[in-house]
C-alpha cells in the first residue's frame, strides 16, 4: 500500500447527540462519541465500532499516528492487529500509538494490567481522577499536584514504550497537564484558559466535553511536526481550548486560503501560548 499523508486516526465512536438541559430546548445532532470527546454518556442505541480490521484497504492504515481509547486486555489485541495489519500492507514504519485507558478499567484490580499495557505504547495518558483510581488514592476536590506527580513517575519508571522512553501526561482539567519523560525534566503545563484562585473561570469556557480527547490528538499533530514532547503537549493545551469554547466542534472557517476556528487563526493562538508558558525550547516552566 502506498503511503497517504495522514497523521492521526483515532480508533473511537462518533456518534450524533442529543443533549436534553432542565427547562432548555434540547441540543440535537451534536457530533459526539468517545472517539470525539471523553465518554461520559450511555448509548440509547447498538453502537457500530471502529476496529483495526475497517482499516484495511484504506488510506488510515498508514496514518502516523493513532489514538485508543481501550481497557489493557483490549489494547494488547488491538496493537498487536494494527501493526500486523500495517506490515501486511507494506507499512513497516512503527506509528506513534496513544492510549486513554478507557475509563471504567481504571480500578486497583487492573493496575498491573494497565503498567503492562502501557510498554505497547508511546503515550500513556489518563485523566488525574482515573490515575488516583488506578492507584486506590481517595478523592478529593482539591488536586494534589505532588501525589499526581508521584503517581505518574510510578508508571514512568514501570516503562512506556517498547523502549522504555515513553510518555505519561496526565490531564487535569482547569490544573492543565503534568508530562513526565525519562529524557527530559517532568513538567506542569498550563491550560489555555487559566484563571488565579478564587476566580471565576474565563467566560469563553462553555463545555468541557472533549476538550481531553481534542488536547491528546492535538498533541499527536504537534509530536509528529516537532518531535518534542513540550512542544506537542502546547499543541495539545490549545487545542483542548477550541473544545472548551462551546457545545460541539469549534466552528471552521476558510478565507483567503486561511483556516480559523471560532473566528481565531490557530497558529497565532499556539504562538501566545508556547510564549506565555516558554515553550520555545524544550525545558518549561516549573520544571521538577
């Protein structure tokens, strides 16, 4: 098979929703699915999944990069088809493989599996609340950064990545993300949008939903384009914040060959932040 230019390709859902508010008119056909945003919502219908095998004899066989949304039982099986699939076809270059452990896999029974799972990938990538699940740790509605930290170490030190020089970012909402590589120093990123203590949050901030999935895609692009895991966890963080802005996918539009989302040019969005958290080189930040 010929290799087409594609970079990301995530193995998920995509649904069309309908989201119903208390004494509001309801939102319908919402592009949504676990493949689009982060799953938190029952299926009111039998749902058509997307697996390795629907990728055959298309284009997607060869992107770059893909994303799993997957227990660590099903991960083992689904990397394993993929990268047989690829080699079948020709395609023998190793893609960069992402993982979101799904997130009703993340109890203390499946830790051993899911440090198992994580050396088939280059990205492990839970959110903070299935991380402390994963590991027994009580909640709380105030994150402890420093517990996120060891927590993430714990995992780094296990190994991600079939050598061992993985990546464990760990998404934690309004507290932004924690990176964590054996090449580099660990680092906290802020989110986009970030507010102080006691302030209330930014009014362009309407629906969370999605935003995780669109910073681990984003980050995708942004790996495969610099090579940087700083770099790419900014690509991530802004593009998370398109997500954020309303109901929905950012709106698209095109003018003089020039794409903006939300009326705003994404590059110039990405340059204020990589300015803003000096991103410019690798090494940011509150580095630990």
């Amino acid at each position: 098979m010929q290799a087409a230019n594609i970079s990301f390709a995530s193995l998920g859902l995509v649904v069309l929703d309908e989201i119903r508010f208390p004494n509001r008119t309801p939102l319908t056909n919402i592009l949504g699915g676990s493949g689009t945003y982060a799953k938190d919502f029952k299926y009111t219908t039998p749902v058509l999944a997307v697996q390795e095998n629907s990728l055959k004899h298309t284009n997607l066989l060869a992107s770059r990069s893909f994303h799993y949304l997957a227990s660590p039982e099903d991960l083992h099986v689904r990397v394993s088809t993929l990268l047989a699939l690829r080699a079948e076809a020709g395609i023998h270059e190793r893609p960069l493989i992402i993982w979101e452990p799904a997130p009703l896999s993340c109890r203390p029974e499946n830790l051993e599996g899911c440090l198992e799972a994580a050396t088939l990938v280059d990205v492990l990538s839970p959110n903070h609340l299935e991380l402390a699940k994963l590991f027994s740790e009580p909640q709380s509605d105030v994150i402890d950064k420093k517990k996120i930290e060891e927590l993430a170490v714990q995992c780094l030190n296990r190994g991600v990545g079939p050598d061992g020089n993985g990546t464990v970012i760990v998404r934690a909402g309004e507290n932004g993300c924690f990176i964590s590589n054996r090449n580099i120093s660990s680092t906290w990123l802020d989110p986009f949008y970030s507010t102080k203590p006691g302030e209330k949050p930014n009014e362009k901030i309407v629906d969370p939903t999605g935003a995780g999935n669109a910073f681990l895609g984003s980050y995708a692009v942004g790996y495969l384009k610099t090579g940087s895991v700083i770099k790419a966890a900014c690509y991530g963080s802004v593009g998370a914040s398109f997500a954020l802005e309303q109901v929905g996918v950012p709106l698209l539009s095109v003018q003089d060959n020039e794409e903006s989302w939300n009326g705003v040019d994404v590059l110039s969005r990405l340059e204020e932040y990589m300015a803003r958290q000096n991103c410019g080189r690798e090494g940011v930040i509150r580095v630990l």
